[in-house]
C-alpha cells in the first residue's frame, strides 16, 4: 500500500435543513453527485467516519449528531438534529447512473461542472 492508497482530505457539507457545517474525512477519489434532505431508493448509506466509505451509495448524516458541526465561519454550533444525505456518483457496468430527480424530494446540489 503507498502514501496515495491511504492519503484523505477532509470535505465539509453544510446541512440543507438548517445550515450547519460538518466534516468527513475521506479518500479523494469520490465523486459527490448532490446533498438532499431524502435517501435515494435502493441506495446505501454508511455513517461518517465509517471505514467503508467506498463501498457505500453515499453517506447518511445526522445534523449535529455524528460530529461537531460549525456556523460558516468555524465557530461551533448545535445541529439541528436533522438527518440529511451525500448521494455519490454511481455507475451500473461503466456508465454513470443519473439520478431520478422525483426520488430527491428536496433541495438539489448538483457538483457537476
């Protein structure tokens, strides 16, 4: 295993119920595709902080609860308790996966170029 295997950044994303701002920290190689307040049907979900993060649909927070979560400046806050969800790119045999919108029911952030 070499330094880039296990090398991680950390990713903030901010609550899209109330605004908060948490922390993962992750592998760099994962491509978020949109924040909502709903799961994606059939999709799975780790916990941040769990160790297989890749192996996951993307990742399940709840506001406040998992982390410390801070205003937008960095000054620590309460969460609002809240779950919300990271929805990552996927693909089915090589070919990126597009979401169905209807299946949002919230807020959509896109981080397509």
């Amino acid at each position: 295993m070499t330094d880039e295997d296990t090398a991680t950044v950390t990713v903030r994303y901010t609550c899209p119920h109330c605004g908060a701002v948490t922390s993962v920290e992750r592998t760099p190689d994962l491509a978020d595709r949109s924040v909502t307040t709903r799961q994606q049907a059939g999709w799975e979900y780790a916990r941040p902080g769990d160790d297989d993060l890749e192996d996951a649909d993307g990742i399940a927070f709840l506001c406040g609860e998992d982390d410390p979560v801070t205003d937008l400046d960095g000054n620590e806050i309460e969460g609002c308790g809240r779950p919300y969800y990271l929805n990552f790119v996927r693909y089915e045999q090589g070919v990126e996966l597009e979401p169905d919108p209807p299946t949002y029911g919230g807020p959509r952030f896109d981080f397509q170029a």
